[in-house]
C-alpha cells in the first residue's frame, strides 16, 4: 500500500482562475462534439474522417472559446434570476 504522505499532492489554481478555466473546459468539450456530430453529418465516416473532424474542431474551438468568456457572465445572471439561490 502507498504511503498517503509519500504520494506528492498537485497544488490547485486559485479560484480567481475559473473565470477563465469554466469557459476553456465548456469550450473544448461542446466545440468537440459540436464538430464531431457536423463532421459526420457533413463528410460521413469516410477516409480522412479524423483529420477533417480536427481542423472543424480547432476552427471551432478558436470561435466558442471567446464568445464563451463574454457571454457567461450574462448566461449566469440570467440563470440568477430565474433559479433560487442556496
């Protein structure tokens, strides 16, 4: 059995950094199967299938990352307003 103090422990970002972090996670992982679904929609499971899924998704990832840092804060507001708050 490992030792608990022997295991190093990773530090965590501060919470200031989820402002930019929330964002970055959504925008990577609804960019991807964004792309992905239109990808397949588009030029189907064809040779070369990956690499046109990639280049959609890097295109895209380029987009939704910034409008995502603009609009969450407006997305979280509105959410305020129609859920109750703990």
């Amino acid at each position: 059995m490992l030792d608990a103090q022997a295991v190093p422990r990773r530090g965590k970002l501060p919470a200031r950094y989820a402002v930019i972090i929330t964002p970055l996670i959504i925008s990577v992982l609804m960019s991807c199967i964004v792309a992905g679904i239109s990808t397949v929609q588009g030029y189907g499971l064809e040779p070369g299938f990956m690499s046109v899924w990639m280049e959609s998704w890097g295109t895209s990832w380029l987009v939704a990352y910034p409008i995502l840092i603009v609009v969450l804060p407006v997305v979280r507001r509105i959410v305020g307003l129609i859920v109750e708050q703990p």
